[in-house]
C-alpha cells in the first residue's frame, strides 16, 4: 500500500478508513477544504474521492541541481576612484581629494 499526498476540495468532512497493514484498526482522517492529507491511494473510498476531483494529488518534488551563483558585473576586488573638489581655504589643502571605494 502506497501512501500519497492530496489536496482535499470537498465539504467538510470525517472518515474512517478500513483497517490496514500500518494502521490495523482503521484509522479516522479529517478532512478540511484546502488542507494537505496523506493517504492510502489503493483505498476505495480515497479512489472515489479522486474520481470525484474531491481530492487531487500533490505534485512530487522535482530534484533539481542547484544553480551556479550569480555573478556581479564588478570583479570583487575592483576599486573605483572618485575625485571630489573642495574649496581650499583650509591651511595646507589643495582643493581636491582622491577616495577609493570598494565594490
């Protein structure tokens, strides 16, 4: 018996499945508009359910290769040089300055 994941689209409702190898006295499932419920997919009523569009099945996770990381347009190590003109009236200033930032 498998077991798999739907999202329930029906009525509020209760149910109690027919006992089973993992669950020997049965086993009561609440199920809730919009809700995410795992349940035997060999089950009768779970089929009828289905049949029904009550219940649609999640999607399994594709396994994807993670993605190389972005690379920004400046190298890391770049410097940028920006000049700025100051009035010189301070004793021993020029007027201008040089300031590197980094990126």
């Amino acid at each position: 018996m498998a077991e798999k994941t739907y999202t329930y689209h029906g009525p509020l409702s209760a149910v109690t499945l027919a006992p089973d190898a993992k669950h020997p006295d049965g086993r009561d499932v609440q199920l809730v508009p919009g809700s995410t419920v795992t349940l035997p997919d060999d089950n009768a009523y779970v089929r009828s359910l289905v049949a029904r569009n009550c219940l649609e099945p999640v999607p399994e996770p594709v396994a994807t290769t993670p993605a190389s990381p972005a690379t920004d347009a400046k190298p890391a190590t770049a410097a940028t040089a920006e000049t700025k003109t100051t009035p010189s009236g301070a004793p021993g200033t020029s007027g201008t300055t040089a300031t590197a930032t980094g990126a």
